[in-house]
C-alpha cells in the first residue's frame, strides 16, 4: 500500500500548445478550459493526430499527468515525454507506451468467459462511462522540465475519433506517513426532487459525484506548513486538486482516483510535540 499523492497546481492553464489534428469547433485550446464538456476533438482516430505538445513558460516541477473526460478505449496507451529542448532530442522524461487501463483492474475470478475484456483483466467499456475515470499517470519522482509531449495512441477506438475534455499537468505531495484510518469516500448524489400534492415524485437526475474526506495525522512541521498549508493557499476551494489514495492499487484505480477541489478550507492542528495534524474533505469536479 503506497502513501496517498494529492496533485498541486495546474500547470496546463499556463502552457502554449501545439501538436496533433483536431477539430475546429472543438479545438486543441478546449483542454485548458475547466469545463468538461468543452472537450478537445480529433478529426480521425490517427495517433498522429491525438497527440500534442505542451511548451510552459518556464521549467516546472511535474510528478503527475491526467487526462479528464475522455472516451479512450480499453487497448488505448498514453506516452508522457518531458524535455528542456522543444526538439526533444534529448527527453529528461520518457514513461514509454502506458496502458490507459492496466490488466489487473477487474479480478478475473469477477469476469464471465463470455466477458470481452476476460483475457486481458482491463475495465469494461460500460465501467469506463459509469465512473468517468481520468487517466493518471504517476512519475517515479518530479522531473523539472519546460516542454512537454503527450501521444495517445487509440487507433481503434469504436467512436472513430478521440476526445479528452481536460489537461491535469502538476507538481504531487506524497505525505512522509499515510492518512489517518476511517477515510471516506462515497457519492454525493445533487438530483433534484419534488413531490406533488398527491405524493407523486418528480425527478432532476443529475450526475454523482465522488466525495473523499480523511485526516493526515502525522505530518512534520515542514511538511504541515510547506505542504498541507501551502495546497490550501494554492487550491483554495476552486483549484484542482488531484487524488490517488493508493497508486499501488491498480484494481480500485477508476474508483478511487479522481480530479475534485477542496470542499472548505481547515487549519494545521499543532496535535502533539513536533507533529501537525489536517483533515481534508475533496469532492470530484464533474
């Protein structure tokens, strides 16, 4: 069991991208807009033209990449390349052809025989739209670099074509010790609901969304104020913050893994001598 990692800021907002064939009326530029349904859309399902560059304005510290609102299949892979060169020629970074959903993430002992994906262990296409999950992709450890390339290749995607609603290129902080036991992680469910005077219901469905509370109980003075205060003073409540529980728990990835921002914000507790506590509650951004 790996530490949680929670992404920092964001540095896709910043960056000049280029790259890749996509269409006019839903443009490359739609992967920095924090609407997800503004996504960006190729023309054809040609890996050369699903994959773009990202130049930002200066070498930043990246520890982690995902890709939010897409409908990349089951076979799908992301490469992640990271250089200080706009060329590339010499890539500090190279994460090599990733699968989008790794083997192992539905137990084969839960697939039928007469399931698609029963070989290969991978999430089923009816999964992928029930959980909207983003693909995320964990460095080793933080690589400084200015420019940065992204290629998906999904040549056989059933839909002819690739989209991906939102860019997520970030610092993470991996906390020394591990959250507190008694996380929480559910839905919440925002449909609207009336009832007639003849007790008849009607029904606003609306998506859920995924809410993650836990308290972080032994953090070191640098580590309370230089990381758990520092991603409230950077997130605030409207910021992007990125969640992995667990990266070494690739069969509960689509389900625990998500992109949210902070419900509220919450001091550092000075708990005991030389350790800080801080809880934080992260709901999912739809």
């Amino acid at each position: 069991m790996a530490n949680i990692t929670l992404g920092l800021t964001n540095y896709a907002d910043e960056a000049v991208l280029s790259g890749g064939s996509w269409r006019t009326s839903l443009p490359r530029s739609n992967l920095q807009n924090r609407r997800l349904s503004k996504v960006a859309r190729t023309p054809d399902a040609l890996a050369a033209s699903s994959q773009f560059d990202c130049a930002l304005v200066k070498g930043r510290p990246v520890r982690v990449l995902a890709l939010i609102a897409h409908n990349l299949s089951v076979s799908s892979t992301v490469r992640l390349i990271g250089c200080d060169a706009a060329d590339f020629a010499a890539p500090l970074y190279d994460s090599g052809a990733v699968s989008m959903w790794p083997a192992g993430v539905i137990p084969q002992d839960m697939l039928e025989w007469e399931d698609d994906n029963f070989w290969l262990g991978t999430i089923s296409e009816e999964a992928i739209a029930g959980y909207r999950a983003p693909f995320i992709h964990l460095l080793p450890s933080t690589v400084t670099a200015r420019y940065w390339r992204v290629e998906i290749a999904d040549t056989g995607n059933s839909n002819g074509w690739i989209h991906v609603g939102r860019l997520y290129l970030a610092n993470a902080w991996t906390p020394h010790y591990n959250m507190r036991y008694g996380a929480d992680l559910g839905f919440d469910d925002v449909s609207i609901f009336e009832t007639s005077l003849t007790g008849e219901e009607f029904f606003e469905r609306r998506r859920k969304r995924r809410n993650f509370r836990f308290d972080l109980a032994a953090l070191s003075e640098e580590e309370g104020y230089q990381s758990a205060l520092e991603l409230d003073r950077l997130a605030g409540t409207t910021g992007e913050v990125l969640v992995i529980p667990d990266a070494t728990d690739i069969t509960n990835a689509p389900r625990r893994n998500f992109v949210g921002r902070l419900a509220a914000l919450s001091g550092v507790v000075h708990a005991h001598h030389g350790l800080m506590e801080k809880s934080y509650e992260i709901v999912e951004i739809l």
